[in-house]
C-alpha cells in the first residue's frame, strides 16, 4: 500500500515572515495527521527559519532545485550536503518551470536526481506535457522520454528513493486542473513504464504524485484514483486553510 504523499511547492513565492507564518501554521494544523506523508519546499533562502518552525512537527521539508556537484567552485548554486545541512528531507528535480523557463535538459536533471539518490536526498522527479504536445497526441510520448532520461543510469535499489509528480505543463497555475481520468490515464502509463524499466514490484511501490491546480475541491476526486497517490501544490500550498484542508481530506 502507497501512503499518500502530498508536497507544497512554494516557488518564488513567501518572504521570511510570510514562510515561517505558514510553516507554523501547518504544523499546528496538521498535529494529529499520521496517514499522509506531508512535505513543504520553500524557497532557499528560507529554508532554515522553516526548518525551525517545522522542528516538532511531521512535515517534512523539500527544495525546489540543486546542482549535481558536490561543494566547491559553482557560484550561486546549492550542494545535496548543503541540503542536508539545514534538514532537507526531498528536492525537486526538473520542474516544468525549471525546464521551459529556464531551459534545463533531461540530461541535467538525470544528473541532479543521481546526485540527489547518492548525497541521501529523495528526489522528487517532474515530468509532464506542453499543451501542444497534449493536443498533438504526444503525452506519453514525452513523458516516456522524460522519463527514460531522467531515471537513466539509476538501478532498482536507487529508484526506491525517487517520487515521480506528473505535472501537465498546461494545469500548472492556470485554474485548469486536469480531469481525474486524464490524470489517472497518463499515471497508469507512467507505472506500466516502470514496471517495464524495473519489474512489477517496483512500479507498484513508486508514489506518483499529480500536480497543476490542485486544491481543496478536486483533492478527493484525484486522490481516489488508483494510481494517484498524492499532489505536488502550487498555489493552493501557499495558504495554511488550503494546503491543511487538502491533507485533511486524504487524512
Ligand atoms: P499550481 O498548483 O499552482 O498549478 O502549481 C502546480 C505546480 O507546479 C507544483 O509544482
């Protein structure tokens, strides 16, 4: 059985008062959850404050990217020990932000999610399609190809660190979430993929998180199909009421 997996992505969003006042506020909130694994990922440079005030609570705490060297002469970039450092649990690798407003490859993100697995972080990999590409009918075409490049390398022992979050690039941020047959259709395709890659087992053990618009209202629509076993939020995850009450709803 899959324990829901349910992550706030914070984007460039929050200011240190505004952070830390969120993270506290979902650590109160969400006290009494046990049955759903609860992550928030803020921005870099609050990382610590939420950290803090996340310290006795069971959210966990993700970041948004990472660079695949180790420490040394990379400027403005961040280290897994970094990470680590200061309590980081997951990151995020290839967002859909990452990937078409900044221009990251598969082949960067395969070695951000490598290095992630080996410096003891668990990567949360993003893959998902254009609008275009929907509409052209090439969805698992591009989501087979992210993910074949982006788990290229990591063997079944490794794998076991990885969630998968399939992200609709034309859901993200747009109110228009995708419908939960949609949904459940691409996530079947993304676990017969794995089991194919690694075996049966496997598949059946990786979470797949959806993401893009997700919110209260179309928490338990989502959640209830079978290979949905969690949500990576955006907006939604950027107010105490709607993040809690989603987490609530699959609690
Ligand atoms: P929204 O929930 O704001 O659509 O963002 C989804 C997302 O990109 C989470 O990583």
């Amino acid at each position: 059985m899959r324990k829901p997996f349910i992550a706030g992505n914070w984007k460039m969003n929050t200011n240190c008062q505004s952070a830390t006042d969120l993270a506290s506020g979902l650590a109160a909130e969400l006290s009494e959850v046990t049955t759903v694994d609860v992550a928030v990922c803020p921005p870099f440079v609050y990382l610590q404050s939420v950290a803090k005030a996340l310290s006795s609570s069971n959210i966990s705490m993700g970041a948004q990217d990472m660079y695949f060297e180790g420490n040394g002469a990379f400027t403005g970039e961040i280290s897994t020990e970094m990470l680590k450092d200061v309590c980081c649990t997951y990151v995020l690798a290839g967002h859909s932000e990452r990937r078409h407003v900044i221009g990251e490859t598969d082949e960067l993100i395969n070695k951000k999610v490598k290095t992630a697995i080996s410096g003891g972080l668990l990567p949360i990999l993003c893959v998902g399609e254009l609008l275009e590409q929907r509409e052209a009918n090439k969805t698992d075409e591009v989501v087979t190809e992210q993910l074949k490049k982006g788990l290229a390398g990591i063997d079944a022992e490794k794998v076991l660190a990885v969630t998968i979050a399939y992200e609709p690039v034309w859901a993200i941020g747009t109110g228009k979430t995708a419908t939960s047959d949609q949904a459940q259709e691409v996530h079947a395709m993304i676990r017969k993929l794995l089991a194919e890659m690694y075996d049966e087992k496997i598949a059946s053990q990786l979470r797949i998180q959806y993401g893009g618009s997700a919110k209260p209202e179309n928490t338990a629509e989502l959640m209830a199909r079978a290979d949905v076993d969690g949500l990576l939020v955006g907006g939604a995850g950027l107010k105490v009421d709607s993040f809690s009450a989603m987490i609530k709803t699959i609690a």
